[in-house]
C-alpha cells in the first residue's frame, strides 16, 4: 500500500425524505443563494420541496447551469453573489450543477483572474460554504473537493479541486430519482462504474481494503445498474446504485493505491469538440486503454473479469480478452455507444481529439506513458 | 436500506514514516498534553519520535493510561490541563489511550459531574481538540466518535459518543505496529473482526455497498490475521490490517443497515468482574449470539461462511452450524480462548455477569430482544 493523507468531512443525510433536514444543516439565518440547471426540478416536484425547505430562510434563485457547466454561466452567478450579499450556496442537481456551485464558491474570493484556478491550477485561499441536494447520481461531486468546468469561448474543458470546496453536506434522497430520462440514469451508472475502475484497473499494490471496497462497489453499480431501467421506481436499487456512486468517488477507495483517469482525461476533447455525454466519452475510450495497456493491467483485469463478470474459465490472455468486452458489452446494455463512428467520428479527427493532451504535454495513466502519440493509437482502436 | 445521517471528518495520515507529519497536523503554537499509557512507546523508540517531531511545541506529559482506561486516571488528567492550560490533546496509542484521550476532552468543559456523560449519556456542548499517533490497529477509536470508560470504584464500564470527540487527525503507520506483543496483535485482529460483524450479521436490508465493503473487512481481517503473527515485520500484512481496523469502525459501514452490539455490551462485565481482555469477551460471546440467534441472523450466516470461510457445501443447516464452528475456530487460531470454564468462570458467576444486562434494563441485539435472562442463556452456552 503507498503512503496517503486524506480527510473527507461531508456530512451525508440519506434515505427517504432526506430532504425534511435540508432547513437543520444549512446555517441558520443563511442568506442563501438557490443554484439549479434547467426546468427538471420544477416538472418533478424537487423545486416544490426545496422551497418549502428553505422558506426560513432568505433565499435567491440562480439557474441555467448548463451540462458540463460554463465558467461564463458561473462568473455571472459570482456577480449576483457579490451584489446580493449571498452567504450560502445551495447546488440542487446533479454533477454538473454541484461542479458549477464549487467554482462559484471559489472564484468569488479569489483574488486575480478566475479562470487561472483551471488553467494554471493556482489554489485557492478561501471558499464560500456549499451544501447540495442531489438529485441525479453518477459523479460522486456531492462527496468530495473536485471540480470540472468548460469554457465555451476557448473549448476548454478543465478540471481543480481543493480541500476548501467540500460540501457542507449532502441530501441524498434515492426517490428524487425517479423521474431521471433513461439516458441520465445509464450515463450516471456507467460514469460511477469508470470512476471505480480509474481508481482499481492499474496494478496491484496489496491494498486489500481498497480492492475489496472497489469491487463491491463494481458489482454493485454493475449488477443493479442492469436493472435500474427495467424498474425504476424500486427503492433499493436506487438506493444502492446512489450510495455505490457517491462511494466511487469520495475519494477513499483511492487512498493508497496508483490512479489511472486516462479515459477522463482524453475524453475531455469529445465533449469540448463533438458535445458527447461525459459518460459516452468513457464508455468509449475506456476499452482502448484497457486493450492498449492489457499488459500493465493483465492481473487487475483477470480480477475484474472474475469478480464482476464471472469470467474464470479460459487462459489468461483469453480471460483479459474476455473481460474487455464484457466490459464494452455491460456499457451498450445500458445503452451506450463505445465507438467514434457511431458519432460520425473518424480518422480525419484524431489530431484535433488528441490536440489538448499534446498542448498541456500530459502523460497519462499510473504509470504516466499515454502521451499525445499513444492516446492518438488508443483513440484509433475507437474509430 | 435504512435511513441515516453520518460524516466523519478525521484526516488520516497514512504510511510509512507518516510521524513526519505531526508537527504539520498540530495547530501551531498548541500546548501540548501528550497522553500515552505504559512504558512500551519508551522501549518501541516511539515515545522518541514523538518527541522529535514535537519539538518545537510547548509539551507536557501524562503517562499511566490502562487498558480499560479508568475514570481516575482520566480525571487526574482533567486536572493537569486546567492546571497547566493545555489547549490540545494527543493520544499515542491505541483504543484505550485514544478512549481516555476522548473523555478528558469532554471532562475539561463539563458542567456538573462528567461521570454523567457516561452514566446518564449527557451530551457535552464543547471537546478540547485532540490528535492521535496509533501505536496498535484494534479498536478503530482512530477515526470515530466513540469511547470506552470503566470507573474502578463502581466496577462499572460505559460508553459515549458525541461528534465533538472526532480527532482532528490520526497518524498511522503500520511499522508502529512490528514490536507489538503477540496477544495485543491477535486481540486487535479479533477485535477489528468482531466490529464488522456487529454490523453485519444482522439481518439483510439489501445494503449492496455496506455488504460487499464489510465483507472485504471481513475476508483481510481473516487473511490478514492468520499471517501477522507468523510474519510480524511484513510491511503489507500490517498496514492492510491497520486499515481495515480503521474501516471496520469508522462508522461508515453501519450507516443504513441494522447494527448487533450485543456481544459487546455483554463482555463489558467480563472484563469488569474479571480482567478479561476486551477482545477476549467478544471471542468467548459471539460464538454464543451466533448459536442463540441462528434463526435471525440465518441469512447472513450463510454469507459469512461463503465468503470468508469459503463454506459452500452441504445444506443450509450444516453451512450454518460449520460458519459458528469456523468463527470459533478462527479465533483459536488467533491464540485467544472461547470458553467461560478456561477462565475458571462458571456457573455460579452466571448472575453477576448479566447484572448490569437486568440493571440497566438492556434490551440488546438487532432485534432488541436479549435482555439478561437472554444473555444468561447466551452466556451458559459459552461455560
């Protein structure tokens, strides 16, 4: 096991009605400030509910937080923030309303050009308090200090995360994602399930606890991630496949182990360039650097495959095969696509896909060998 | 899934060397109070590095904290730190100097008698901040909000928590552990084990993520465990050890699921009437609520046995009856003992050990239904 330190302090109110303790942990006397995406919550009743929640306190409303939020849409916020002498900041969403709220409570204080919190990673000294109600899960944002936020202007898509950006707390209702359009819920499934295997799928360190916690939080999102469309208004497999997200990135399944995040990282320019669900990123390229990095992986997909997929029978080399397509297949049964060309992407693109890996100079993955050229041959595996 | 409410803001420090970290993890210009209990820190070359890495603190020193830490002991401690004006408190130890460590942080500010927080379960409004240097993986004390207090003069034990005793951090490092004792390794291995399972074997609530997480405990607690003593300076076998003693009580497992407790809080008498390791009693009792309690706890008997002792085969009856054999057996092979008669206890100490059960009108278990006549047949099954 490798050296660490970490701390997480989110307080999680879980379970049904969760959403009766909203008014206990927000400060008393809080003046709030609402923050929310598009019209969902109203048709589904969680705006209702969080209304009435706050209706002791002073609250103003900020909404159009965009998927994959936009620093322009998040400085306007930080101004109404400035004017309207706001000192509490409520994201009521999903990821992308959650990220959103963390950039706002950051930028507001930050003393220089915002936007150098992405770009040049200069940290942040000071944050307003945040809390969430979380009504789509798949990212894991409620639970922990990380952010990613686009710049439309630029086509940037960048992420940062600081110890200051934690949630106050998180209202965790497994109902308020009933109403969740299909391709919400298998996006979210797919994207927790990544989450673990960035943290897991790289090489052994003899870290039992974090590979026992991982795969039961991959069996988990896979097996009830296979049910959740068919019944979605069953409470505990909502309630398990929420619970299973926020675990798989709260950050402590990788403590202490090597961290992957070169599917996150090369997917970013799908989404900046051709508008892919963050989630649809991953479930395309996640195969190409299982496939191009078997050999560094050889003893983690072999328990991947065991573990989830049941494969035990077989040599080695056609068990790691096996397991890449149990995996590939496991994405196109929640209904996503894991090739470029079912997008209309092809050969002509890939020097503009792989173009912010090659400008930033990354060297991706845990062992920091997927450069410019080698992410180019992952994401020809993908055409 | 039940509902629930938790965080756990404790900053763990993890590894290798991690004492480095100390003097960054206090606040500055702190006066110190450094707690510890016997001589062994000053033999280990502990006590040394303590002291190093507190240099340039203001520190003062209180030593004599026993297992089962006493109330006396605590109080004089109370006294010292008003005398002295410390303003922090740090542990370096394990369950019982970090239990002591908690109460005297709570004593400091009580108003009227601080034995109340025990015996009544008042609730204190304000803790001194304390830190940990963990010198033995058992208790998890580490990283919660618990502790564990017996009064001499009363032969009474008593727990309390509160989130005001959380510490702020917890330095572990797994070569702390090497020189250890035999028995003090194997009491942690059985105690941590013991933690998982009364969270555990209750009944199923289809708490995917809570499940697989305790049984991954479980599976390197029991690996782990069988290892250590024959291989006490393997880096590996200890820090996994460390870890999931930390993971088997740092409350996040027993969020939304129902939770046992009953072995424990009938062992406390155990210790009080006997001087019974604290582990002890859980190894000599659990096998007894896991025999009286079959029918209850059936369903994840089974689990238990399938997945840590690999018991597969036969009918339900026989895998349940070859589980309770196999836990037993464990802890035997742990070098502890498991029966009231290798004690020299009998039937004629029957009475005294379930009078705290009937004075305290205890109600134990998942189900609440063992109160002392329950627990005197539970015990007569261990004789």
């Amino acid at each position: 096991m490798n050296n660490f330190e970490f701390s997480n302090p989110v307080k999680i109110s879980f379970g049904k009605g969760a959403i009766a303790r909203l008014p206990h942990l927000i400060p008393k006397g809080s003046k709030v400030l609402f923050i929310y995406g598009g019209g969902s919550i109203r048709k589904n009743g969680i705006y209702a509910q969080v209304q009435e929640a706050l209706k002791d306190f002073d609250v103003l409303e900020f909404s159009g937080i965009e998927a994959n939020p936009h620093y322009e849409t998040c400085m306007k916020a930080v101004d109404l923030v400035k004017k309207e002498n706001r000192d509490f900041l409520l994201a009521v969403g999903g990821g992308s309303v959650i990220d959103a709220t963390k950039f706002i409570a950051s930028a507001v204080y930050f003393e220089g050009d915002p936007w150098n919190i992405l770009l040049k990673g200069e940290a942040i000294k000071k944050a307003m308090p945040l809390g969430v109600v979380l009504t789509l899960s798949a990212t894991g944002s409620e639970m922990n200090e990380r952010a990613v936020i686009s710049r439309v202007e630029t086509q940037e898509k960048l992420a940062f995360s600081s110890p200051l950006i934690f949630p106050q707390f998180a209202v965790q209702d497994p109902e308020m994602t009933y109403s969740l359009p299909p391709r919400q819920v298998a996006n979210g499934v797919v994207d927790s399930f990544i989450h673990v295997i960035e943290q897991y799928l790289t090489y052994p360190v003899d870290a039992k606890v974090q590979d026992y916690t991982a795969e039961g939080l991959l069996k988990t999102i896979h097996d009830e991630g296979l049910k959740v469309l068919k019944d979605p208004h069953n409470y505990d497999i909502r309630a398990n496949l929420m619970w299973a997200a926020t675990n798989a990135l709260n950050c402590w399944i990788g403590q202490g182990v090597p961290q992957d995040w070169s599917s996150h990282r090369m997917g970013y320019s799908l989404t900046a360039l051709f508008g892919l669900d963050h989630a649809q990123t991953l479930a395309i390229l996640l195969p190409g650097v299982m496939t191009y990095m078997q050999k560094e992986k050889w003893a983690k997909i072999l328990r991947l495959g065991e573990v989830v997929f049941r494969i035990t029978e077989g040599t080695e080399e056609e068990r790691v095969r096996k397991t890449i397509g149990a995996t590939e297949h496991f994405f196109r049964e929640m209904g996503l696509k894991t090739r470029l060309n079912e997008f209309g992407i092809g050969e002509k693109d890939l020097d503009a896909l792989v173009e912010p890996v090659k400008r930033m100079g990354w060297k991706l993955g845990e062992h920091h060998n997927i450069d410019w050229k080698v992410a180019r041959e992952i994401f020809t595996l993908r055409l």
